[in-house]
C-alpha cells in the first residue's frame, strides 16, 4: 500500500506543480524524504 502512495504523491504533485516545478522541487524533495521516512519508522 506504500507503493500505492507513492503513486498518488506523486501525480498529486504534478498536477499542482507543474508550472512552479523548480519553485516547489527542494520543497516536494524534502516531502517525500520525510513521508517516506515516515513511513519506514512508523508505517509498518
């Protein structure tokens, strides 16, 4: 199911942020580190 969320963040961000993409892209990248982070220590 992480997968599956994964997939859905992801297209979630390129629909919103497509044309502010280099604006947002540290943003988004910390994003996932943390979610995914997250996910490991907590989400099991």
């Amino acid at each position: 199911m992480i997968y599956l969320r994964y997939v859905y963040l992801y297209f979630y961000i390129q629909f919103y942020f497509k044309l502010d993409k280099n604006h947002f892209e540290i943003k988004i990248k910390n994003m996932i580190y943390m979610k995914g982070l997250h996910d490991i220590l907590y989400d099991k």
